[in-house]
C-alpha cells in the first residue's frame, strides 16, 4: 500500500460526496463548531439533537472554530492495517480498530462500518451515519472534549447537576447507577443537568470547576422503568414484559434509550457554563446486600481503591495539541486525580441500592463548593 496521509486517506473515506451548502452550527464554551454533510437529513438529526446550542448567526471572526464533516454512505471497506483498541477492563468484544498516520488517526468502528479521521486538519465521519447518528454526535463531542483535555481539564467518568452553578458529580462502578441517580435527582427543580458520563474537573486558584459535554443520557431500560417521568420512552408493548423480568436481570439489560433533557424536563434545564464542584458521591453499593443504604465522607487518600470509579480513559480519539496521540496501553495519572478530589467533599454510598437515600442526601446538603 502507498504511503497514507492525512489528505490520501480524507480523500479515500470521502470519495466523490458532494456537501451540501447548508450546514450546522454549535456554540459552545470556548469552542465553535461548524458540521458539514451531504446528508440533509443527517443535518436535521444533529440540529434536533443539539438544539439548545445550535447558533444561527455568524460566528465572530477570529472566534474559536473548527470543521467537522460527516459523509453519508455505505459501511466503509478501506482495507487499512488496522489495530483493535484494547477495551476497558469488564467490557468484551471488538469494538474500536485504529490506524496511526503522520499528523493524523483513523479511527473505524468494527460493529457499524463507520470510519473516522482524526487530525488537527480535518476531522471526517465517514459511513451509515444516518443509523449511527449517535457515533457522529460522539465524535462532534469529542473535539470539545479534547480542547478541555488540551487545556487541563481532568476526565471523569461521571455524571453531574448543578444548582445555581454550583455542583454535584455522580460515579459508580460498572452499571452502578449513576445515570439512574442523576435522573432522579432531575425532579428535582432547583438541579439542571451538567453531564451523564463525561465530567471534566480542573482545580483553579479558589475553586475546582466542573463542565460537562452536550451529550444526551443515554440509559438502559431498568432506569426507564422506575422513573415515571421517563417511563413513556419506552416502547408501549414491552413495558409489561420487562416489568415481569427479576431485578438483577433488568438491570444487566444493556438497550439504550437517549432521554431527551428538552423534552421532559424543559429547555432551560441544561448548564454549559462552568461550575463550581463541591460534592462527589462513588456509588458503590449492591443489588445483593440488605444493609442500609450509607453515604459517608472519606479520604481519597485512604481509599484510592475507589479511584476506578471515577478515572476514564480519553479514548483513541483524544489528540494533543502537537498532534500526537495516546496509546491504548497508556496508564492513568491516579495522583492527578487524587490531587484534584482532595480539595472536594468525596463521600462513598454503600449498602443496598435506593436512590431516595441520593436525593434526600442532596437536598440537604446544597452544592456548596468547598474552598482550595
């Protein structure tokens, strides 16, 4: 095969498609982001989904801004020396391929066909974009992400509310029920929604601030279930059938549903601006105990075991700003987490799951950031 560029390989998962004139634009913190297709109906899907940063006037000049492209086609078959990425400890199956070209990644998605390129020139989803609309919204979230990775800002694995800009954070272990728990909580008036899986935290001169990623939750149906606001999500004729279903099955059930934030809370629910973090709860209770259900304040320092909870790779799509990439063996920097946690509130729920425990906890106790 000829050596591949940057360019050789644009041109390859591009082919002849022609972008429409229309295109989409998002503002964000910091960031502008422009997306191109040649799909009118991809475009429609991006702009319902983005709606609440959807901007329609021109960018200033000068501002902040990047391109994305998103191609509408057939699953993609470049016949390129791929990798598999190494999934996270627990997850099985093939599910990210990588290729590393000079300036730049490909990035192609073995369940789906869609293929992605990566690089500080041009940032292209090429594929069924269309029935993998999630994957494009990911990738659009991903350059956000990694301009706040670029700046600083920590990675967590983790959900987040605000109330009057100041925070609460949410992690668990593996379907611990963080988003369960962040959903309920959104009952509550006085919380907007920050973010349900991606949290970026930094430590700043009095403060440790928290933003969150315009990423919808996307939930299983044993949080549908239980939570009457959300219960109407779910498909009318399967309602039954999975209430019948045993606790411990329901929730290992992975059928991910989006819950739109707009929709059933109001558009005014959401919080893009920074915040000031106070409190974080680590889920780590069971199904399979009946000891009262405890939230406890601890020392990171002391229990760093819980670390796991919260630490989140950046994935094969993070590129710093030299251009340059992570491998998928890189190890987490556990102490820059444990230095950022210090200047919080950290507390660890454990005991039997119930997540009115969660919410009595916080209202009582408002986000009230502690002081570095």
């Amino acid at each position: 095969m000829a050596s591949l560029t940057v360019d050789s390989v644009r041109n390859m998962i591009m082919g002849d498609a022609v972008l429409n004139e229309e295109l989409l634009q998002l503002a964000l913190p910091e960031l502008n982001i422009r997306v191109q297709s040649n799909s009118t109906a991809l475009l429609a899907t991006l702009s319902h989904y983005f709606r609440h940063i959807v901007h329609t006037e021109k960018f200033p000049e000068h501002s902040p801004t990047i391109e994305v492209i998103a191609i509408e086609s057939p699953a993609i078959d470049a016949e390129l020396p791929l990798k598999d990425w190494s999934r996270e400890a627990g997850k099985r199956g093939k599910k990210d391929a990588y290729l590393d070209i000079d300036g730049g990644r490909c990035i192609y998605k073995v369940r789906t066909g869609m293929m992605f390129l990566q690089s500080l020139k041009h940032r292209i989803a090429a594929g069924p974009c269309l029935d993998n609309s999630n994957q494009v919204i990911n990738f659009i979230n991903n350059q956000y992400m990694n301009l706040l990775q670029q700046q600083g800002w920590l990675i967590c694995h983790a959900a987040a509310l605000a109330q009057n800009n100041q925070a609460i954070a949410i992690a668990g272990f593996s379907g611990g029920g963080k988003s369960t728990a962040m959903l309920h909580l959104m009952s509550d008036q006085r919380f907007d929604f920050v973010s349900n899986d991606r949290l970026f935290i930094h430590a700043e001169a009095t403060r440790v601030q928290a933003r969150g990623i315009p990423k919808l939750p996307r939930v299983n149906p044993g949080t549908l279930l239980h939570n009457p606001q959300l219960l109407e999500i779910l498909p009318a004729d399967q309602i039954d059938q999975l209430k019948a279903m045993p606790k411990a099955e329901l929730w290992e059930l992975e059928e991910k549903y989006d819950v739109d934030i707009a929709d059933i809370y109001g558009h005014s629910r959401f919080s893009m601006a920074p915040s000031s973090l106070g409190h974080f709860l680590i889920l780590n209770w069971s199904h399979h105990t009946q000891q009262p259900t405890a939230i406890r304040e601890i020392d990171v320092h002391q229990r760093p075991e819980l670390l796991d909870a919260i630490m989140k790779s950046s994935g094969p799509f993070y590129q710093h700003l030299d251009g340059s990439f992570n491998s998928d063996d890189r190890i987490l920097d556990r102490q820059h987490y444990i230095d950022t946690l210090t200047h919080l509130h950290v507390y660890e729920v454990s005991g039997k799951v119930d997540f009115s425990v969660i919410q009595a906890f916080c209202s009582r106790h408002p986000a009230i950031p502690a002081a570095i």
